[in-house]
C-alpha cells in the first residue's frame, strides 16, 4: 500500500504522537530519519499519506497526526513487540495463580492486573449458557415426571435471556390439573434464568481513561456508556458471537458507536462446559501499542490456561 520510506515517515510520525500527543512536522521528521531528506520531500510524502486517510491535519499550517485508520495499519504492518521478559511473565503468572481454581476471582485479578499494567479501563463478563434444573424441593413422582417433562419441551435448548413469564405462560397446558402447583417451581425456575443471563460484568480502572487527554470531553460520555452496563453487556454479546477468541478494535471498528473514539481489545473463554467469559481493556486509540498489547495478549492468554486447567499447577 505504502513504500518503505513512506511506511518509515508513517512510524515516525505514529511514534512521536503516542509519545507526546502533538503533531509533528516536517523538519522535526527529518531530523528523526537515519537518511538524509529534504523536509520538501518529507512534506509531499505526508500528503500523500493524508490522501490515503493515514494522516490528519490538526491546522491548516500544523503537523500532521496520526487517523484512527493508521493505526491500525500500524499494529498489522509496522508495529515492533515490546513482549514482557521472563521476569515480567513470572509476576504475571504469580499474580494470577493466587485465586487461578477459582474463575470468577481470577477474571477479577486479571483485570485488575490488566488496568494497572496498561493504564487502560478493564472489564469481564461472565454468562453462563446453561442452567442445572434438577430439583431439590420435596416433590411426589408424578410433579417430578411433570416438571422435567415441561422443562424438556419448553426450557431445555432455549436460550437463558428468552426464558420469562411469555414462556411460562405457554407451559399451562401442559400442566393441566397440576398448574397451581407446578407453577411456583416454574417461576424460581424462571428468576434463575433471568439472574444465570445476566451474569457479572464488573470493571477496573474506569478512571484511568481520565489520563488519556486526547479523549477530551468525549471521556465523560465513555464512562457513562461504561455505567450503563445493557449497553455494554450488549456490546459485548456481539464480540461472543463473532466466533473469534481475541480481537483488537481500533476506532471506528468498534461495534458501539460510543466506543469509536477508544481501543477495544476483547478475549473470549469457554470453561467448566458450559460457562462463558470475557475479558478485555478501553483505552483511548493514542496507547502504546507496541508495549500495552503484548501485555494484555500475555495476561488473557495465561487467563485462558489457568480456566482451561481448572487453575495453576505448581512444581
């Protein structure tokens, strides 16, 4: 898409923002480059940069900053990993082996490890996909018969957030003779459901995004779409659906239109058969790329062996 000098000029250009925030102009590039170049040069290789919406012009006489759009041809072809040492893996590992046997405290250090290690909003999710009917209430044969019996027609295969007072309503001819009786069982059935579809969606770091000064006034309107947490369950539900474990949206890829201006990066787990979580940072699309994702990728990844082994084993 772009040449090499071109893509040199780019990086540069992405480097000194995330840095400082400011455009940067030709001479100051010049200067940066390991090759001798006129800033005239440089200057016509940045309007073509801009014609390809890889760059924005803040004024009229400034620098050029970086679009939403270049930074992600910046993570797919620029980009140098900054990975964490050994050392820094072993503290990761350390910190998530604490509470690793049991899921819901380990999401919840991990995000806490997530916020504080990447200066970003974290968050998890949990849903779970399935529900155990079985009864533990005092009941005659036949009530038992009848109850799995209507829970095998109506509420088996059906999917937590559709099980309401609609469907129950639907079970009443079923149950015939037995309505009265059946119906109390039914409807804590029905609560549950309702409780299992919400899950627990929980945040860390929600004011680290207060740091990010490029968000501006914008950032108020984010943690309001954070507080309003259908919203962000529902956006989250989207990411589930995709089919895909991780991925990074930069921008306008994001599926909420509030979250256009951020980065969203998103991790998926499957545990324990039936259970589903999700786990991920909201950062403004000025992070450190280079640094911030290698770290977070680490941190999901040890996530989703310490869920998929039942916790962490020790020598």
């Amino acid at each position: 898409m772009i040449g090499e000098r071109q893509a040199a000029i780019l990086a540069l250009i992405i480097d000194s923002y995330i840095k400082t925030g400011e455009p940067i102009g030709s001479k100051t590039i010049a200067g940066l480059l390991p090759y001798k170049i006129s800033s005239a040069t440089i200057r016509n290789e940045m309007a073509y940069l801009s014609e390809l919406g890889l760059l924005e012009q803040m004024h009229t006489s400034g620098g050029r900053v970086p679009s939403k759009a270049s930074f992600r041809y910046f993570v797919d072809n620029l980009m140098i990993p900054q990975n964490p040492g050994e050392y820094e893996k072993e503290q990761i590992q350390e910190f998530l082996s604490v509470n690793s046997g049991d899921p819901e405290r380990l999401l919840h250090d991990a995000a806490s490890l997530l916020a504080r290690e990447t200066n970003c909003a974290a968050l998890y999710n949990t849903v779970r996909d399935s529900l155990d009917c079985r009864l533990t209430c005092a009941a005659d044969e036949e009530f038992r018969k009848l109850f799995y019996y209507v829970t095998g027609k109506y509420f088996i295969g059906t999917a937590l957030k559709d099980v309401n007072p609609a469907l129950l309503q639907n079970t009443v001819v079923d149950l015939g003779a037995r309505v009265f009786d059946m119906l109390p069982a039914l409807t804590s059935l029905c609560s549950l459901c309702a409780e299992a579809a919400n899950g627990s969606l929980e945040f860390e770091g929600e004011t680290n995004l207060l740091s990010h000064k490029e968000l501006g006034s914008h950032v108020y309107k984010i943690l309001s779409f954070l507080a309003s947490r259908s919203q962000v369950r529902s956006a989250l539900e989207l990411f589930a659906k995709s089919g895909r474990e991780t991925q990074l949206f930069i921008g306008n890829e994001n599926p909420h239109p509030m979250l256009k201006d951020t980065v969203t990066l998103v991790s998926k787990f499957t545990y324990n058969n039936s259970q589903t979580a999700v786990l991920g940072i909201i950062g403004s699309t000025r992070i450190d790329y280079a640094s911030v994702l290698p770290r977070a990728e680490y941190i999901m990844n040890t996530v989703k062996k310490y869920l998929r082994e039942g916790g962490a084993t020790f020598e």
